[in-house]
C-alpha cells in the first residue's frame, strides 16, 4: 500500500520516549496516523515507524544531537502498521527534571509544507544511494553539500530546516 496521510495545518503530533527511545507517551493524533493501538505503541522504540525511504544518517545525527543535550529539527517520513506512510517535521527535545537530569525525550510534529517535500524527498532519495554505495560518510557527504549549497552548514541544520518548511 501506497496511501499517504497528510497532516493538516492545526496537526500537532505529540510523543515522549524514555533514553532509549521507546515511546513512553503519544497523543491520540500519533496513534491514528500510526496506525497502531496504544498498547502497541508504548515501550516500543520510536523506529518501529521508520520508513525504508528515511536515511540512517537522518536518524545519527538526531541521536548523535540529543544524546549531546541539543534539540533536532529533521523532516521524517514514518511508516504506518499498514505500510501506508506520513510526512512531519518533527522538533526532538531532551526535557529535563527541575535537578537537571534527564526526565524523557520530546517530539511535537508537524505538517510538511509541498515545497518542504519537494526538496527534502529528492535529498533524501540521494543520501540513501549514497549509503548504499559508500556508507555513513558518502550520506554525511551529501547532506554536508546540500547545506553548504544553501549557506547553511551541520551547525545550522535546524534553523535550515525550519526554514525550508515556512
């Protein structure tokens, strides 16, 4: 199946995961879109929505960002429980306790604008041939270009990002 769900304007799709990224959290729009009940949702990993179309590095970078106390803001394409799929731009937050310790991860999503996806889907279909043919750094290589394309750099990528959707 092929369908896509397309998020509306006012869409605001909410979830919470533990440090290890298993959901622990998701506002009943995450449900719907997903497809999946709540109980098959909670204690599973986030990536359990990763569409094959999304490159690894996609997900390093926001791992490598969060894990380094830094907000992410990246264009993610998930996968439904019947294979049809969704677009969003999702802001991954580390939210803390009031000692400053680790209290879970935050995810707000949210619709994708038709400019968005025309030049994020062709970037991404470009980084995945670049993982199959040279790994981790030929996809590194790719977004690295593309950034720099756009006066922008890794540095920069969320605001980039942000940017790209308005």
């Amino acid at each position: 199946m092929n369908k896509e769900h397309v998020l509306k304007n006012v869409d605001i799709v909410v979830s919470k995961g533990n440090a290890e990224g298993d959901i622990t959290y998701a506002n009943p729009i995450f449900v719907k879109l997903s497809g999946y009940s709540m109980g098959e949702l909670l204690d599973k990993p986030h990536s359990i929505l990763r569409h094959p179309d999304m490159p690894k590095l996609i997900f390093k970078f926001l791992w490598d960002n969060l894990k380094a106390g830094n907000d992410v803001i990246a264009f993610v394409k998930n996968l439904s429980k019947d294979n049809s799929f969704y677009w969003v731009l999702a802001h991954v937050r580390v939210a803390k306790n009031p000692d400053g310790s680790f209290r879970n991860y935050v995810s707000t999503r949210r619709m994708v604008t038709g400019g968005a996806r025309a030049v994020i889907e062709p970037l991404y279909a470009k980084m995945l041939e670049a993982e199959k043919e040279e790994g981790m750094s030929g996809s590194l290589k790719v977004l690295e270009a593309f950034l720099s394309g756009n006066g922008a750099s890794l540095a920069t990528f969320n605001e980039t990002m942000k940017k790209l959707n308005s």
